[in-house]
C-alpha cells in the first residue's frame, strides 16, 4: 500500500502473573526459549544461503546491516552482515535493536485474544463500538474478527493525519490520541461494508489497539509487557526506545543517509515495536506452541486474498512459493524493513530485520524471506 505514512512495505525474568496468563505448556516452553536462546546453533547457515544473502545486501547502499534468525524446532542460527566500502562483512549483531514496524500487528491481535481469554471482550466477532466509551461516526458494525483480518471497511490511515504538524520523515510523531478521538467521532468513514473485502488498515490495527487499551484500562506498551515481553523475557522488545538499553541500529533512508527513527503515539498498535533477532527468536518458539493450541484461530483463514496469499487474524497466509503454506508479517518505517514466516506445524521460521529505508528495492527483503523459508523444506 502506498500512503504518507504507511508503516508496512504493502504496504529472563518471568512476570508474576505467569501462571495466570500461560498455561503449563507454554511455561515449559519459555523455559526453553531462555536456555536455547543463548546457546550456540546446531545448523547453520548453507553456502546457498549465504551467497543468496550476500546478493541481496549487494544491492542496497553502504552501512545497510541485516540481522537474520533461522529456527528450526530448538535449533537456531544467527547470521549477521553489513555492507561496508571495503565490502560486505559478517557482523554479530543478533542484539542490535531495529524497528519492526507493521510486524507490530500480529503482537497487537495477539492481546486481543488474551483479552477475550479473560474475559474482558465477549469474543471475536464483538462489535467493536459498543465496547468503546466514544460514539463512532455512523455507528458502524464491524468486530473485532474484521479489524484483525482487515476487513473491517476501514481505509488505510485517518483522513486528519495530515492536520497535525505532519513530517514526511517521522510522519506519525505528533498524531495524537486527541487527534484520533476527533477523526473516530467526526470524521470515521467505510470505503467497504465491514467484512465484505480486504483493505490493509493502519487505521484498523490502531483502532484495535485504542480498543484494547480502554477495555483494559492499560495502555498498549503495558500490555506488551504484561502479556507478551515480560513473560517471554523479551527485554530489549518495546515501543518506547528509551526504555532499551542495546545497541540500537541507525536506520537509512533509500541513498544510504542516516534517517531519523519513527515516533508514535495512538498509532503504535499498528507499528511502534522495536526488538532484535534473539528477542523475536523466543517470541517464535513461543508461537510455535500456542499456534498449535489456544491461538489456532491466528492462523486460520479468514479471506482468501489471491492465488499466492490468504488473510487469516494479524497474519497473513504465503500459500506460494513454498511448498507449504506458512505465516508471515513485514513491516517498514522511515529507516528500518523487517520480514517473518513462520510454520508452526514444522516449527520452522526466518527472521530478517534490516535498516532498509523506504527504498523501491526493500520487497527484495521479503523475498528474501520466501526463499530462506523454501530453502528450509
């Protein structure tokens, strides 16, 4: 998708509440994640795979770095590489801190399951309005099933996005939740009847996100924390950058110039999530599991989008190249492209996070991605 602020290319220590939030599956699955996350992998990385690598990094400016993971059941490898004027380098930089923008997403309909897990909202297919405290504009039907599979009819950002001070290089910086409430209430149109096509939404995730901040009382970085980074002993994942205390990677725009981080407020459901490879490892294996049990329904279908991809919650559904379908998310910022696939019936994921700026080149990542995941089969 093309918008001025699009954020998407289409655009150890256990919390308290651990065992009320996990059941005793998954704590034995974190476990695991803790111990394997730091020890050295049994496979590696194919010559195939890194002349493949290599090609790709190529052709993107100086100082551009990619940190990639791949897992394959407990076993994982972490390969690193930065393109330098004296050529291109491995690097160790499995703890480097870059943006995942729009990957945020699938963290976001993650919380909405644990919110009707406990109880708070009925269950998906709620109406998302008559669980808000603010009137929408028209008073619209769409549920939650729809924000999460993006067919809730709602267009791809807020029309009033642009009335703040609005900065192309850091385009979501000063869009409020003041601003937000104001569109929701005067402003709120559908470009479809809810549930009746697919229209990939900043606007939707954020809503999501606001919804499950009002229902909770929290907002979406306690919420990460609580349910999801706390637990999984993600401690350099955040949506505040501040709060992370590693090596945060400079992001670069499409000639290679060093480019400003993006800052959210209200928007940070739809793409606000910093981390880096080992955090996003533990976080996998972690999905590895529930896939299989209390979030299935993440990974079922929810609209066939075309030959190649599905639509299922926060997820999207690769049916091609790979023999086997498989799960995957990207996302973009000013500076920073990240790309995930994910198959949770063969425990198998790739993980790629670039400083890659909005360059009309970046779907190489994703392609990237495809392959690592094809190569794997």
């Amino acid at each position: 998708m093309q918008t001025k602020g699009s954020i998407d290319y289409q655009d150890p220590v256990f919390s308290s509440n651990l065992n009320k939030r996990f059941p005793m599956k998954t704590i034995f699955l974190s476990l695991l994640l803790l111990y394997y996350g730091f020890t050295f992998a049994q496979i590696s990385i194919s010559p195939e795979e890194k002349e493949l690598i290599e090609k790709q990094l190529s052709a993107f400016p100086t100082h551009t770095e990619f940190s990639i993971a791949i897992v394959e059941g407990e076993e994982v490898v972490y390969f690193g590489l930065r393109k330098e004027k004296s050529g291109i380098k491995e690097v160790n930089n499995r703890d480097h801190i870059f943006q995942i923008g729009s990957l945020s997403k699938v963290f976001t309909t993650q919380l909405l399951l644990f919110m009707i897990e406990e109880g708070k909202i009925k269950d998906l297919d709620a109406i998302v309005r008559e669980n808000l405290d603010i009137a929408l504009k028209g008073n619209p039907d769409f549920s939650f099933r729809q924000l999460a599979s993006h067919s809730s009819g709602l267009p791809s950002d807020p029309d009033n996005l642009g009335t703040t001070v609005f900065n192309a290089k850091n385009p979501y910086k000063e869009y409020s939740k003041e601003k937000f409430e104001a569109y929701l209430k005067e402003s709120l149109i559908l470009e479809n009847p809810a549930g009746q096509a697919y229209k990939y939404s900043n606007l939707g995730m954020t809503l999501l996100g606001y919804a499950l901040s009002e229902v909770s009382g929290q907002n979406y970085e306690s919420l990460l924390q609580e349910n999801i980074f706390g637990p999984l002993g993600m401690e350099q994942s955040s949506t505040d950058r501040a709060k992370l205390q590693g090596s945060f990677v400079r992001g670069r725009n499409k000639k290679g110039k060093e480019t400003p981080a993006w800052d959210f407020q209200v928007v940070a459901p739809a793409g606000a999530i910093s981390s880096n490879t080992i955090d996003l490892v533990k976080w996998v294996k972690w999905n590895f599991e529930i896939l299989k049990n209390s979030f299935a329904e993440m990974g079922e279908t929810q609209f066939s989008h075309s030959e190649s991809m599905d639509i299922a919650l926060g997820w999207h559904i690769r049916k091609k190249p790979a023999k086997s379908p498989f799960l995957w998310h990207n996302g973009g910022t000013g500076g920073f492209k990240s790309s995930l696939a994910l198959n949770s019936e063969q425990d198998k994921a790739v993980i790629i996070l670039t400083n890659v700026g909005r360059s009309p080149k970046r779907g190489a990542i994703d392609t990237l991605c495809f392959s690592l995941m094809s190569m794997r089969e």
